[in-house]
C-alpha cells in the first residue's frame, strides 16, 4: 500500500461507520438517513446536489403540495419529480416497483396506515432527523420508518345556507331527530375513523347511535373526501360527517358557504412521510424529509389549512380536543371495522 492508500485508509477507520459511508461513493439511503454527525446538513446538500432531483410519491392534492415543493426547489435547486394517485395506488406501485427490483421512489408522502404497510414490507429506511424533537408524540413511530407531517382530522360540516349554526347537533344522538332524514351525508372508506369513534363513545353506545342516525333519516354514502367536502358546498348534502377540516376550510377562505364543527373529540390520524430504503437520491429525500418536518416546511402546510405536527407552529386546531387512531391498529384491525363500517353505513343507506 503506497503512503497516500494509507493515509486514506487510516482516515476511514478513525471516522464512525455512518461518517464512512458518506464519504465513500454510492451510499445507501440507510447510510444517509442515520447519519447525525455536526456537519449533516452540509453533507445532504451536497449530495443532493449532485444527484440533482428526486422521485416524491404521494396522495396528496396537486394544489396542496406544491407550494411545499416549490419552495423546496427554490431552497435547494433540486428537482422534485412527482407521480400523484391515491393512497391505495401509492402503495401499491411502490411494492410492485421494489418487487420488481425497480427502485425509482425517494419518498412516499401519503395517509399513516400505507407508510405503516411500507414498514412492515421493509420498504422504507429509519432515519435521524434533529426535527423529530419537535414533533407531537403521535407523530413519531417506534421503527422510526416514517413519521406524522400532518393530520387528516375528521370534523363534521355544513352548508351555513341550508343549516344554521345554532341548529347544529350537539351530540351524535341528536342526529337521529327526524329533522336530519335526507339531509346526511359520509365518506365510503373511512372504517379509521369508525374505530376512533368507537374508542371514543363506547362500542355500545357507537353502535346504536350511529345504527339510529342511519335507521331514522338514511345517509348518503360517496366516495372521495374531496367530493364529499364540495357536494356540502353546493347543497347536495347539508350535512356531512366525515370532512377533513383542512378542504372545509380551504373552501370557507375562499367565501363557500361551508363550515365545520366537531361532535366530541374530533378523530385524528397522521399522515406523513417515510425515506424509501433503496432510493436511488438519498441525500436529496433526507433533505426533503428534513425540510417537510421543518419549521419553514411546516408553516408551508399550515398555509394550505393543514394540522402540522411540528410543535412550533401553531393552528386553530391544536385549541381543539382530538383522539388520535394509531395507524397500526388501524391496519391490524382493517378487516373488522371495515365490515362493521359496511354494515353500518354501505349496506344501509
């Protein structure tokens, strides 16, 4: 071994094996994510920079998360490739895809039970990020494969033209008044919920209130919260019981006669973001995992109506009670409150 070779090597073995890592060529994603030495932002940027872009796949709204990749682009100069679909097909493509050996996705932005599907496929890497601290305890995971950037809280909303605000429910009882028949509306997949619910009231007393509600005065069943949120909008549906609070009030800032409120404790679920483990720009899905969880990234979220879990950034929400589902009983437990909620609502409405 000549002196320079030495000198090298000797280099290597006085750093720590995730420092190692990064000064060698081709480190993995696992090697960038859990790297926490002083100089890790330094060495992200970097890195991203050149490999120049990244594969983001995500569920969420087109209109929702551009600004956040925006900004990140303009921060950083790295190219953010985006393929939008459904939680559900997110999911999947990124199974088939690492299946296949077809490692094309960085990051997957999507709802927590799909990231919680990722984990237990090991698709996704653990990774270290100074953020973390900052984050509501809901937001963090054991396996630390992904965690909450956002929350999807289910509220109830109303059109204020058809229903007035002093004649808002007060308990889910109430809904069961003769008054409310035809004028109720619910999403078709939203079991998570149910168990919150449930958790929440009793199974006794969720069971009959909600059989009730549907006995006496029916329920539309639609499928899309988008969808359901817009069709409270126009009128279609006065009431609706299942509405994420971040589309009703995007659409009240915008002067639709649409407001929320919630019955109780209003059932919450992370979504988030996870560093997919074979990610062929890792330096530049940590950064933009780093950057979602940041304060700037944050208030970008919160901008866009959405519940940020940052504890820094502060939104009417937080000022409201709320049950948290965890999104791995929601996946453990999927068969059985999905047949309930088809029992419940699908088959009777």
């Amino acid at each position: 071994m000549n002196i320079r070779n030495f000198a090298i090597a000797a280099l290597l073995a006085a750093l720590p094996l995730s420092a190692v890592a990064q000064v060698k060529a081709g480190a993995t994603a696992p090697d960038v994510a859990t790297y926490t030495a002083p100089d890790r932002m330094q060495k992200l940027i970097e890195g991203a920079k050149k490999e120049g872009e990244l594969n983001l796949y995500t569920s969420a709204q087109t209109d929702d998360m551009g600004p956040l990749i925006a900004a990140f682009e303009k921060k950083y100069g790295i190219k953010v490739n985006v393929w939008r679909s459904s939680s559900e097909k997110v999911l999947q493509r990124a199974i088939q895809e690492a299946r296949g050996n077809k490692n094309t996705m960085d990051v997957a932005e999507t709802n927590g039970p799909e990231l919680e599907s990722m984990h237990r496929e090991k698709l996704l890497c653990a990774v270290k990020s100074p953020h973390h601290a900052d984050l509501i305890a809901p937001a963090i995971r054991p396996h630390g494969e992904w965690v909450g950037t956002r929350l999807n809280v289910f509220v109830q909303a109303y059109n204020t033209k058809a229903i007035k605000k002093e004649e808002l429910p007060k308990t889910w009882e109430d809904l069961a008044n003769p008054k409310w028949k035809g004028k109720l509306g619910i999403e078709q997949e939203d079991a998570d919920w149910l168990a919150g619910q449930f958790a929440e009231l009793g199974e006794a007393r969720a069971a009959k209130v909600f059989k009730d509600i549907v006995a006496a005065n029916g329920i539309s069943v639609r499928k899309g919260h988008t969808l359901l949120t817009q069709l409270v909008q126009s009128g279609e549906i006065p009431l609706a019981l299942t509405v994420y609070n971040y589309k009703a009030e995007q659409l009240k800032q915008k002067g639709a006669p649409i407001d929320w409120f919630h019955i109780g404790p209003a059932i919450a679920r992370p979504n988030g973001i996870g560093v997919a483990a074979k990610a062929p720009h890792p330096h530049a899905a940590v950064l933009f995992y780093d950057f979602e969880l940041s304060e700037e990234g944050q208030k970008i979220l919160a901008g866009r109506d959405f519940v940020p879990t940052n504890k820094k950034v502060d939104t009417p929400l937080n000022k409201i009670p709320m049950k948290f589902v965890d999104a791995r009983v929601a996946l453990d437990e999927y068969q059985k409150w999905e047949k309930l909620y088809d029992e419940l609502f699908r088959k009777a409405k």
